[in-house]
C-alpha cells in the first residue's frame, strides 16, 4: 500500500511533528510505502497563481516542480496522512495552498461544468486527520461546529473521491502532560494501523 503523508506545522520539534514520525514509522513497519512530506521543511510555496485558479478545465502542467511531484505521487497513493494543528478553525496556510495547488481539475477531479457535481480521480479510498488542538472539545463543537471535521469530511475528501475519512483531536496540547503525549501517541499509531488494514 502507498501512503502519501503531509505534514503542516512551521515549527521543527514540535508535536504535530512528533505525531507525524510515530505515524509514518507505524506504516513503514506494516509494509506501505510511504511518501512523506514536510511541506514547510520542503520551501512548499502556497501562493496559488493565477493559471491555478481554474475548476473545469484541467489543471495541465505546472511549472512548480513540488507541485508536480506531489501531483504525479498522489496519483498513485492509496491512502492519505495528514498531520496539522487547528489554526483558527482550519489547517495551517502552507496546506491549504497544497489543497489549492495539488487538488487540481483533471488530478485530484473532473468537473463537466461549474455547478455539476464533481467526479472525484483520486484512487485513494482512504484518509487519516490528525489534528493537534488547544480548543476544548465541548467548545468547539457547540461554538463552532468542529470546522475542521466539514473542511475535510464534507468539503475537501469526498470531493476528490475519497470516502473512507477518518479524523482524530488531541486536545489540549498546551500544558499536556508526558504521559499525555505517550497515550496519544499510542492512539495515532492504532489509527495508522487502522487505516491499512
């Protein structure tokens, strides 16, 4: 199995990042290939451009060589990572920019006209959210209606094919304790493993 697995967190160190080694470890050890991707260690540059604003007309190439390697590696992945914290209700900036830029009309989906419903292209079935967050979970379900799980679950996945979304919160980061982190780590290991087998 081949896994594409992203990670979005500005901050070298931080737990975001811890989560993402112990996840990519956890499908390494079960046999998947796995393609990780620290955008912002890899210079991923999010600013989509004005050629990159289409949604019908498929995408072409790009002249990005990190968006046409991510392109050409989602094409054939067949599951998806991704590790970021909540920002302000959704993912960090440099992600977005990979959702804009990557998921392009003609990669990621098929769009006939602008107000048809998409054909998604994406072979992966499959996809893993770990989020970090420092919003207790009651709050940003009654005050917010847990954004993140719409930005992925409802808007971003199921648009490009992929239907099997699972998504997983630790909370609240700040102040957690070393056992804390220890136990949820566990945790994003079991999901790992969950999603590949």
């Amino acid at each position: 199995m081949r896994v594409v697995a992203l990670l979005a967190h500005p901050q070298p160190g931080s737990f975001n990042h811890t989560l993402f080694e112990a996840v990519t470890d956890e499908l390494s050890a079960r046999g998947c290939e796995v393609l990780a991707h620290d955008l912002c260690a890899e210079g991923f540059d999010p600013l989509l451009r004005a050629d990159e604003t289409g949604t019908v007309t498929d995408a072409g190439a790009t002249g990005d060589a990190l968006v046409a390697r991510y392109r050409a590696e989602l094409a054939g992945a067949d599951g998806l990572v991704f590790v970021h914290p909540n920002w302000w209700g959704m993912p960090p900036a440099v992600l977005v920019g990979w959702i804009q830029r990557v998921l392009a009309p003609g990669v990621a989906y098929k769009l006939e006209h602008a107000d048809g419903e998409p054909e998604g292209l994406l072979r992966a079935g499959r996809a893993l959210v770990l989020n970090t967050s420092d919003t207790p979970e009651a709050r940003e379900r009654e005050e917010f209606g847990d954004p993140l799980q719409r930005i992925w679950a409802a808007c971003v996945l199921p648009y490009v094919g992929v239907t099997d979304v699972r998504r997983k919160v630790f909370r609240t980061v700040s102040g957690s304790t070393a056992a804390e982190r220890e136990a949820w780590l566990a945790e994003a290991r079991e999901a790992a493993a969950a999603l590949v087998a």
